[in-house]
C-alpha cells in the first residue's frame, strides 16, 4: 500500500436540527462571543434569526457579518476581519455555502493580525493557531466545512487559494432542513460540484489513496441516488440529508486527495463570466472527462456501479456510459450545458484556456497533462 496522510475535520455532528443546538457546540469550543459570518440572502432569510436567539438566550454575545457575496473578493475578507474584531470575537461561526464557509476560516485564521491575507496564499504559509472554528453548511456542494481551503477573488478575473491545516475546522454541523429551501437550480449546479469533487479525488493523480477512494465512492452513490429528487422534490429530508452527506464525504476525499483539470477550466468561467462555480464544472464536466479516458478509463469503470444502476458495464463501455449519463444529468436536472449558453463567445476560448494554464496548483493532479492546445479543444467541446 503507498503511504498517505488523512486529515479532516475534528468533530461531526450529522443531524436535522443539529442547528438548534449551536449554542452548547459553541460553549463546548470555550465562545463567548462568536461572530457569525454569512451572506445578505441568508440574513434577509429569517433562517439565521433563530440561531442568534438560540446564541444569545444561552448567554453569548453574538455579532453577525452579513456581507460575503459569491467567490468573496479581498476587500470583503478585509471588511470581515474588521467587523470580528471590533465585536472581539473569541469564535467563528461559519454559516451559509462555501463562500461564507471559506470567509469564515480566514477570519479565524487572521483575526489576530499576526498575519495579513497576503502572507498566507497557497500552500502552507499559514503559522501558528486559530480562533475556534464552525461551520454549518447550507448548501449540499462545496464540502467547505471539511477541507482546508478558501478560495479568494483576487482581482477582476482571478482567484488564489490559501491552503493549510488551520483551516480544518474543529465542528461541521450537517443539519439538512437548512437545505429544504434551496432554490432547485442551486440544488442542482451545487450537487454536480458535489459529484465533481468525489470523481477528481479517486483519479487525482498524488494523494489519492484508499480512504479518500471509499469516500468518494461512497459520496458518488449517495449523491447520484438522490440529487434527482432533491432537485425535483426539494422538501424531501431523506434526499437532502444524503445530499448534505454526500457532499461531506466528496469534501472529505478531495480535501485529501485534490482536484484536478475540470476544477481548473471551471475557475475562469467563474472569473471572467461570473458563472456560478458549480454551473462552471458542470459545464467542462464530461468533455475534461472524455480527454482523460486513456489514462482514466480504469477509474472511471470502477466508479460507474456505483453511480449507474441496472445491467453490468465492464471496461471502456462502463466508462463512456458514465460520461455520457453525466452529460445528460446535467440537462435533465435543468442546467445549461453548453458554454454558448451562457453568453460566452468563441472567440473567448483562447483567453479561457491560457487563464486555465495558470491553475497549475490543479491542472498537476489531472491523470492526464493537459497542455494550452489541449484546453482549447476542451472549451471548444464545450461551446
């Protein structure tokens, strides 16, 4: 067996109304005065309204950050940090999908000023220790609340990711009736990143290893059984726990073993275009996973009972089929599925695949190597 290291999240809590419970998690961690960060939709909700009560009948004192917005950029960061240290929090609580969740992991990494956001770009620059950390998802996708990473817009078209061991929180609290409401494009664009993150964690080309394998595995078939009728049927709580758990476990797997060239042509859909990050994967999904069949194939027939089923796929049929139930997935589920869908011009391919080739962080763990001339035929697949 090759060596390997598995970290995650130190505590989880996997219930329906888990949430109610946040003021004992929160003493638990040694909070008196936990500030909550989240986003202006989930504020404008009601759904963090009993939350607070819940906090503050228990004798906390709670501040709220309500600003974070999709793919949070450094002035939002700045504008967090400011607020949790004006209220003097001794905890985060990360509430909301992964852009409030990776907000909430670099306020508690920085809110000591030991250390400026600058300093701690890419991998393992973080020093020292954190503030007692949360997180409670509402989203069934990212798998934030389990990974180490938070992604930051850096510019008008970029992103920078801080990787380290500090932003592995000490409490995820998965409590799916904060998922009924979700909107059912939302369901779905977040449940595909979900899907996306399990399939480039098992053919991540370094760290893959036997646990994040059965993670992902195991992610794959609790998301593929359900995302259908969570989508079409969103208050059903069977679905949306399986969901929520699902995208946990694929979190689990990629935070481990990481991911690779879809996630890499995704990031400049999202920057350029403002296109949702998991609309993005879903849109290069099948045509990055038809470029890797000849050094995934394998892989990819071995994932394939656990996501189709019915009759017995061997070989190169078992991993076309996949691809193929994939693509159609995401235009049944209501996705676009095509780049030109989204307003995006062909003549826009090669900007998108020379911005791609800077994500080289990614692009290194694909199972195969992608090249500039390889990312345009890929974009062009896609449009």
């Amino acid at each position: 067996m090759t060596a390997f290291t598995f970290a995650t999240t130190r505590s989880l809590i996997c219930e329906p109304g888990a949430s109610e419970r946040l003021a004992q998690i929160a003493r638990d961690l040694g909070m008196q005065r936990p500030c909550i960060i989240t986003d202006s939709g989930i504020a404008r909700s009601g759904m963090l309204e009993p939350v607070v009560r819940n906090l503050t009948q228990a004798g906390l004192s709670v501040s709220v950050f309500s600003e974070v917005v999709a793919d949070p950029p450094e002035h939002v960061i700045e504008q967090a940090l400011a607020a949790a240290r004006a209220a003097g929090c001794d905890g985060v609580i990360g509430f909301g999908g992964g852009s409030a969740m990776d907000t909430a992991k670099l306020v508690a990494l920085l809110v000591s000023g030991q250390q400026t956001l600058a300093d701690v770009y890419g991998v393992g620059n973080a020093k020292g220790s954190r503030l007692p950390l949360i997180q409670v998802p509402t989203t069934a996708g990212t798998g934030s609340e389990v990974t180490p990473i938070a992604i930051v817009t850096t510019g008008e078209t970029t992103k920078m990711g801080v990787v380290a061991p500090q932003l592995l929180p000490d409490v995820a609290v998965l409590d799916a009736t904060l998922t009924v409401g979700l909107p059912a494009a939302v369901t779905a664009a977040t449940g595909v990143d979900a899907m996306v993150h399990a399939i480039e964690a098992y053919t991540s080309k370094h760290r893959k290893n036997p646990y994040s394998d059965m993670l992902a595995r195991e992610a794959l078939r609790l998301l593929s059984a359900n995302i259908e009728t969570a989508v079409n049927q969103g208050s059903d709580l069977t679905a949306r726990s399986n969901m929520l758990l699902g995208a946990m476990l694929a979190g689990q797997a990629f935070a481990n073993a990481p991911v690779a060239a879809v996630h890499a042509l995704a990031y400049p859909l999202g920057g350029i275009y403002h296109i949702p990050h998991g609309l993005s994967n879903a849109l290069v999904l099948p045509h990055v996973m038809r470029f890797n069949l000849p050094k995934a194939e394998k892989a990819y027939a071995e994932l394939a009972p656990h996501i189709l089923r019915g009759g017995t796929l061997v070989g190169s049929n078992a991993a076309t089929t996949l691809i193929n139930w994939l693509a159609n997935l995401c235009g049944e589920l209501g996705l676009q599925t095509r780049l030109r869908e989204m307003n995006i011009p062909q003549d826009a391919i090669p900007r998108l695949a020379a911005d791609a080739m800077l994500q080289q962080r990614l692009l290194v763990n694909n199972p195969r190597e992608v090249t500039e001339a390889d990312a345009i035929a890929i974009y062009q697949a896609a449009w």
